[in-house]
C-alpha cells in the first residue's frame, strides 16, 4: 500500500470495511456533508468548474495561514461532493509538495471505483488531475 | 413473456451483487432479440458482399437481401419500398429533410413551426437552417398543466408555415401528440390554406405504434432501428416519390449517381440518390429482422401493456415522499417513458443508487433542454419499460426506490 | 496461412456446383474474422445501452467500449483519440469535409485540385460544392502511357489550390500514388507556398499499409472499415484538433451540442461536435475488433503477399488470348486490384462465368466514370486479392479464366 | 408446365438437358447469335433501353405484315442478349393477345433464373413487363 497521509489511510478502512455497494454510497453520502471547505453556489465559476463530470462541481486550491493545502469544493451530486470531501479531508493542511505527489489510485482502494460510471471516474481523475498540478505549481512558487 | 425475454440475450445477464439486470432505459435504446443478431452473423458469415453493380453470387444475395429490407421495413410502415430512404438513425434522417428538401424549397422569411418539447435532433438542424438562410422557427410551447402542446397556439403559428416538425411521442414526458389533428391542420391550414410540408419524428413512436406512413398523410418520417429492437447504425426516412424529386442530393459519392464526368453528374431517381457509398448493408439485415420479429406481435396489446406498466409505476412512484413525476400517463396513448425527480436525492445520485440494485435508469437532459427549461428543471431521471419488461420489475423498481428514498432522502 | 482463412467463417462457404468461394472482391468490401463479428456479438449480447450521459453500468460499459474504440482505432492510425472522428465510412467522412470545412473556408474562386483517378465519392461532393460556391475543381489527368498521376500537371495546378483531394491507392489501377509527394508539395506549393490544405481517400491503402496520419502530415484523411475486416456502417475523418475548430458543423441533432435554447445552440469541441445522434456503437465494437486483429499482423508482409499474389496474376492473366490488363502491378507499391477485359467477352458475361467457378468478381465502371473515361473504357472486370487469399486461389482463378476464355472467347 | 409456345417449350427443352450452369451459358451464348431481328446499336435509343439492366440492352416491339409480333433487341452482354432472342424466337409471329398472357415463369423452367443474379433477373423481369404491356397494347389497338 502506499503511504497515503493518515486521515486518507482511515477513510480508505473505513470503506474496506463496507458490506456492499449500497453501504459504500452511504458512507460517501456522510462524507458529503463532511466537506471542510464548502464553496459556496455563488462562487461557482465556469474557471473552477470540474471538466468531464456530468453533474456540476466545482473545486478551488487555496492555501491556509501556515501554507498548508486547502481543497475549497461542492457539487450538486452528493456522491460527487463525498468524493471532493474525501479528497480534501485527505489532504487538508498537508505541504502542497507532497499533495503533488499523490497517485489517484486511493480510489481503487476504496473499492469506489467500481461504483463509478467510466465518465464519473474520468470526471474525479481530471479533478485530481487539476488539483495535483495546483499543488505542484504551488510547491514551485513557494 | 417468459418466451417474449428469452429471446434477448442480455436480459438474463446479473449485474453487481448478483442482482439481475432490470433494464429501464428503453428509450435511448431498445436491446436486441436474438433473431436480429443471428441475422447480422449470418450475414457476415455467409453472405457478406458489397451491394448494387454486382454479378457474383454473394454480391447477388446481399443485394437481394438489403432490397428486400427496403421492401419489407417500407411494408412494416404502410409504404411501398421506393418511399424510405436508409440512413444512420433519426438525427441523419432530419437533417436530410434540412440538407436535402428545406434547403432546396426553403428561403429567407419561410416559416418552420416546430415545439417545445423536440429532441435536438429536431430543433439544432433547424435553428443551423435558420442562421443560414434566414428561415423563421416559431416554438409551440407546451401547456404548463397539461404538458401537451398548446393547439391553440398551434392553430394560430401553422396558418403561415411552410414546414411544421413535430414529435410524435416525447421521449421524456411520455406524452403522444394529437399527430392526426396536427397533419390535418398543417395540411388544411398551412401556409396561408395552400398546405403545409409535415416532418415526424416518429423515434419513439416506432416502438410502440404500428405507424402507417401513407395513411398518416405527413410528408417525411423519420426513424431509428435501435429504439425498435434493431441494430444501432441505421435509420431512414419515408418520402413519397413526387417530393423526393424536389430534394437536392445531401451527402454525394458512388451509387447516388447515374453518370459522373470531370464537367458534372447526374443523379438517379428515387431513395438511391440519397444513400451514397457503401450502405449499411449488415444493418438493413438487421433491421429486417427487427421488423419481422415486431410483426409477429399484435402492437396494440404490446402498447397496452407498456403504457398500463407506466402507468401503474407512475402511480405507485408518486406515493413515496419527496418524489415528484415529470409527464402524463393518465391516457391511454401514453407511452412507456416516466421521468422524476426526488425533492433531495440528486438525479445522478438516484440513477447511482438505483444502479446498485441493478436497474438501468437514465439521467439528464434527455437531448431535451428547452423541454427541460419549460419543465423548470436541468434534468430528471427517466424510466422508460419496453415490452420485455414485466410488472414484476416494475414492482421491484417501485420497492428499490422506496428503500433508497428512505435510506438516502 | 490455414489459421487466417479459419478465422474467416465465410471462406468455407461452398458454392454453385459444391465448388469452393473464392472472393476475389476485397476491394468491394473484405470478409470479416469472427473476432469481428463476437465483439459486436458480444456488445448486443452483453453491453447494448446508448451511450454518454448515462450513469448505469450498461451504459458505462458500453460508453467505455465506445471510447475506447475511439482511442485504439485513432492509436492504429498514428493519432490521438480526439483527431479522430466517426463516420458512416469514407463517403460520409470525404461530405463531412466539404460540408463543414469546405463550405466554411472556400469561397468563389478558390481552388481544389483532385485528380481523374478518383473514386466518385472524391468527385461529386466537390462538383456539387462548384456549383453551389463557385469554387473551380482542377482534375490532375493521368498519364496514359505509365497510368500514373501527371506530376508536372500537379506542380503546376497545386500552385494556386486551397485544397488538394487525393486517393492515396486507386480502387481500379492497383496504382499507390505518390502520396507523400503529392503532401510534400502541396504543402510547400499549394496556395501560393502560403501551403494547400490536402484531403487523402485512404479507403484502398488501409487494408495495405500501416497509415500514421500524423507522420503522413495531411489535413484530412477518410477510412472505411469495412475495407479492412470491419462491419458496414462505421469510418471516419481524421482532422487535427486545430482545424476541427475551424470546421462549422454538419450533421446536427443531440451529443454534439452544449446547450440548446430556443434562441440557439452551443457546440461540443472535437470529434463529438460532428458525431450527431446515437452513434454507431456496435460498429465501433467491431471496427475496433479489426484493429485489433489486424495489429497482430505485420502489414508490410501482408502487403507483399497481396501485391506479389496481384503482380504474379496479372502477368499470367495477360498471357492469355484476349485479355488485356489495365493497371499496373509492376511497382512494389502496388496494391492486390488487377483490372481487366477481353477483346470480345463482355466484362459481365465474365463476372458470371467466373461465379460459376465459384469465383467472385466484380464489373462495372466501381465508381469511377472519369478513370474509366480515361482509360477509353466503360467498365472492367477486377480481382482484387487481400490478406486471406492464397496462391492456389489465384491459380485456379487463372486456369478457370483461361478455360473460359477458350470456351467463350 | 404452362402452355408455351412451341419454339419456347423446345428451348425450355434444351436447357433442362444441360448438365451444370456453364453449359446453359454455352446454349445462352448460342441463342446471342440467333437474335432473329436484330436491333442495330445505330437504333439504340433511351426510349428503348431496358432499365434495370447493368448492361445496355435494348428492345422494340413490332408487327409483322401479317400482324405476327416480332422483338427487335439487342445487348452488349451476351448472356442478356441470349435471353432476348430466346424470348424472341419464343413469341416470334405470335398474335400479340396470346403473348400479352405470356407469363415469365419459363425463366425458371430453364433454369436459367438461378444464374442471373438479382439484378439482372429483375432487368430481365422489366424487360418481360415491357413487352407484354406493348403486346396488349397492340392487341387492344387490334
Ligand atoms: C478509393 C475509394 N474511395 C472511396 C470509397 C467509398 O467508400 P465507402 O463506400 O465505404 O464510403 C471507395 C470504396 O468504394 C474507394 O475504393
Ligand atoms: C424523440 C426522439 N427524436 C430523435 C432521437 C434521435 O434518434 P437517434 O439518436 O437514433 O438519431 C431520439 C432518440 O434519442 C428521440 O427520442
């Protein structure tokens, strides 16, 4: 397994532990309403607008005070927002170095995958895509 | 039914969990009886030629066989064989009435009527004619409470058009238009009493009617063999002779002509001058096959009971709390199609849901978004039984939402 | 050998009188592996759903198979997957150009360079462009002695030419033209050295070659799968992504829009902006397939078995009394179509003796009046070999030519 | 076996006895030479083409001074051209009342039909409608 940051490593048990899709979902429905950075409809703009999805969603990088990494999100899908949520909590706070870093490949451990349509998966790996090569760009700068 | 099912392959296929597929997206595409795939395969194993100017014996035979298809799909539809015109589906069909007749007949101030509630297939062709050549498009729009077209509206727009395109049945609200007053109309009224031109897309018709081109007494007609049973890839379009002759060639190559030179060509006469290249030939076959398959079913018990299983799960669909339908069934005519939405479970969170439990279910716009606008929504999900399905997957159905409701709503 | 031809169903085909097939008709159309004809099998049997904006696994599964297609066909070809756009075949895909970048970028006055070798499907949807726009068609003759193109003719046409409309390998002469001349020099030439955009009808050289369409570097390049062991009913257009942009669109109708209003339509970007309407899904199965199977091939051997099968033909075939081959086969470049007539049997009278035989031949002008004008001909017969025919094949083709020719002649 | 015409019942005749599909086209070629009134490619015309046909073929319909019917035709392939002289020689002098009831069906008696490919069967076909319509006509006009 990779060295995911630890709060990843724990939702990603948490869904091993799922007894089937449907439970998966709902965990990924409590995840949704966990989201540490809601961006709010009004600042939904067709630049943050995630690429590929068939629903809407929408997605900033910031920094926070001490430099560490922020994903500011929200779609009107929940299974969509429990992802973003997930990614954030995962990488809330971290150095946008080692954001750069990390593979999309915790999805496959989570077993969500499976749940996801080919264009939803497409639509999360361009958000994680987009949101690796914020980090990389922001580790440069800094 | 259980013989009716055991002619489609795929029915019996288990999706996730072990869960048996509940297919309920008929409207987008029908599945395939085996009699239509055994016929491609024989055609590809034993037939397999390119058609037309051809002597040898496979050449003869494909050639017999993708013009008996003409024949006997043309039958299918109340025409003789020199009124249907194949091409890829409905989209192709329609843009050749925009291509190939309105562009010919057609000029600045003309006036096109169509709806509110067409596919974009029937709407974007127009609206590229429209920028083009300068041809009005005036919208029918839908009443608000009864989502059926606004006749009076209608009344009042035909009386100067030139060419009316209305949908025969909405593929998202499962509504069937009054077609026959709608002709009559067009044909009385139109064009200042001389008689308007009539364009149908009869898409999703098709599936649930035994359509009768000659009788209907529309002028084109379009269709798509994969929402009737049939292999994707072909279509066609019915046009009685005297207005094919008025039509000038859309897409141009090989066998739409009669001679080429390096000053100019002459095209031949009939549906050929419309079907250039190498046709669909594995295609025709299957369609064929589609149609013979439907023709051993009497379509109006088929109808019946696809618009009673709509019906009833509209109805039931309606009980669960927070769930709110998008269309009629409330007549008979109605067809399969039952869109809805849940007040907080998002469109494409349901579809997700409802996945799990192995039904197949669409989302979205429908190709359908001035529908969707006058709907006030931005998509909905959408049912749609064809005449495999059986009350037992509707109950079903009706059973998984009411968990997921309850688990996620 | 043994184990290609066993992957052909149809190759065991008997005929008349319990005599072999030999088809003899490849450049018609192929036969296909069953590799080709499972995947679509397996498609409608296991997959069929519409596909894009559809959450529910059939339709995720049948999208992925889709664009997968999309990827590895456009991969096989040397180009991205959103260079590459699906058509009905090389007829449509040679209208796609005309419609949406012809009719947006020339206007009166503007030039396209074709050539007399040209399969109608390069000829009449320029003719018709002429007429509509007034943009001048120069025809390329050919050279009578060596039946090659005029390259001096060339150089001098393309000068001026906006754009330049080649088939890569004539269906009738087995010629393979200069094709990366033919490039090179439109495109430091053409239009004034500002570079001619250059269109290649690659229908006859993908059953041949391993096209890279990039390396190539045309503008335009048209394909037929059913030309290389594909299904009917499925080709495509390969086109840069910056010239895509330049292009308006074709044919219209759902999937290629953005939004649609009432007031107006927004566009896809790519390939799906041309791809209107459910496509051909199982077609791109299939197509896919004979990617697949033919990339376990090494296409310069196949190509060197079909031109030799082609070459040792033809100089058997002109020995015989009467006959007269029309084309040339003497370069390695050239292709497995042999033309021919006899002095006094009528090419059609031929083609039936040689179905007799079992053999499966084709007559007739195979699109391409202008060529055959050229050649001082109205039609011909022609064989044309592809990778599953063999050496004895062609001999007994020539014992039986030649006892016709004794019998008949 | 329908009542035809004795010189057709004789053809019929010959072509039963051939012994596979290359010796009827011998006999076919044979009849190509025995066009009794050929239509000289000078006369060719579109009014008398035969449509439907891949090869040019073309066909008039006259009377004698007897008021026999006669075919004048001709063909650039020899196999159609076998098929009208063989109907000519069939209806040769025959009043054309008795050749407007004529129906095409010996085509199938010879054994002839299962050589002639779709397209040319129908052309063959067209060719027969032609001249049994022209046959009433006259025998209306009579
Ligand atoms: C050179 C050439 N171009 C174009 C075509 C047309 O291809 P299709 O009929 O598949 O559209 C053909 C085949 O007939 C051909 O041989
Ligand atoms: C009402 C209606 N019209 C047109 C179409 C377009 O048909 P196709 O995609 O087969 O061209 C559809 C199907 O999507 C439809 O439901």
């Amino acid at each position: 397994m990779t060295n995911w940051p630890a709060p990843l490593t724990n939702i990603i048990n948490e869904f091993k532990e799922c007894f089937d899709r449907m439970e998966r979902y709902e965990l990924l429905f409590e995840y949704a309403d966990k989201l540490p950075h809601e961006l709010l409809t009004e600042n939904w703009t067709e630049e943050n607008r995630v690429k590929g999805c068939q629903s809407e969603a929408h997605v900033e990088c910031k920094l926070d005070q001490k430099g560490g990494f922020q994903i500011h999100g929200a779609a009107d899908a929940n299974l969509v927002q429990g992802l973003i949520a997930i990614l954030a909590i995962g990488v809330d706070g971290l150095p946008p170095s080692q954001v750069a870093t990390l593979s999309p490949n915790f999805v496959d451990e989570m077993d969500v995958k499976a749940s996801l349509t080919p264009s939803r998966a497409n639509g999360f790996l361009n958000m994680f895509e987009m949101i690796r090569k914020t980090a990389a760009n922001m580790s440069e700068g800094a | 039914m259980e013989a009716i099912r055991s002619d489609f392959p795929i029915l019996t296929r288990t999706m996730d969990g072990g869960r048996p597929l509940v297919y309920l997206d008929n409207a987008a595409t029908t599945q395939k009886p085996r009699q239509v795939i055994e016929a491609m395969n024989s055609y590809y194993e034993n037939t397999n030629s390119n058609v037309h100017r051809a002597v040898h014996t496979l050449a003869g035979e494909a050639t017999e066989g993708y013009e008996n298809a003409r024949t006997e799909i043309a039958e299918y539809f109340g025409a003789p064989r020199d009124h249907l015109i194949f091409t890829s589906g409905t989209t192709e069909a329609i843009n050749l009435v925009a291509y190939g007749w309105a562009r010919a007949n057609l000029s600045k101030g003309d006036v096109i009527v169509t709806t509110e509630m067409e596919h974009h297939a029937d709407i974007v062709p127009w609206q590229i004619l429209s920028k083009e050549r300068g041809v009005e498009i005036r919208y029918i729009p839908l009443e608000r409470d009864t989502l059926t077209l606004d006749m009076d509206a209608f009344e009042i727009a035909v009386s100067d058009a030139n060419l009316v395109c209305v949908v025969h049945t909405s593929n998202v609200l499962g509504v069937r238009n009054d077609i026959e007053r709608i002709i009559q109309l067009s044909k009385s009224n139109g064009n200042d009493g001389k008689g308007a031109f009539v364009m149908i897309d009869a898409a999703q018709a098709a599936p649930h009617e035994r359509i009768n081109f000659l009788e209907m007494n529309c002028d084109f007609l379009a269709l798509s063999s994969h929402k009737m049973g049939g292999p994707t890839g072909i279509g066609g379009l019915f046009v009685r002779p005297e207005i094919m002759e008025t039509m000038d060639p859309f897409i141009s190559g090989g066998d739409m002509i009669e001679t080429v030179t390096l000053e100019g060509s002459t095209f031949q006469k009939g549906p050929q001058k419309f079907e250039a290249g190498t046709p669909r030939i594995a295609e025709a076959f299957g369609w064929h096959a589609a149609v013979k398959w439907l023709s051993s079913f009497d379509m109006k018990e088929v109808h019946k009971h696809i618009s009673n299983l709509a019906r009833e799960t509209a109805a039931r669909m309606s009980a669960i709390p927070g769930i709110k339908i998008y269309g009629r069934h409330d007549m008979e005519s109605c067809s399969g199609v039952v869109s809805f939405l849940h007040e907080k479970i998002h469109a494409e969170d349901l579809a997700h849901l409802l996945d799990s439990g192995g039904f197949a279910v669409r989302t979205g716009h429908h190709c359908a978004q001035p529908l969707m606008d006058a709907l006030g929504v931005s998509s909905t999900a959408r049912i749609s039984f064809w005449l495999y399905n059986t009350k037992e997957e509707a109950n079903s159905f009706v059973e998984h939402l009411t968990s997921i409701v309850d688990r996620f709503g």
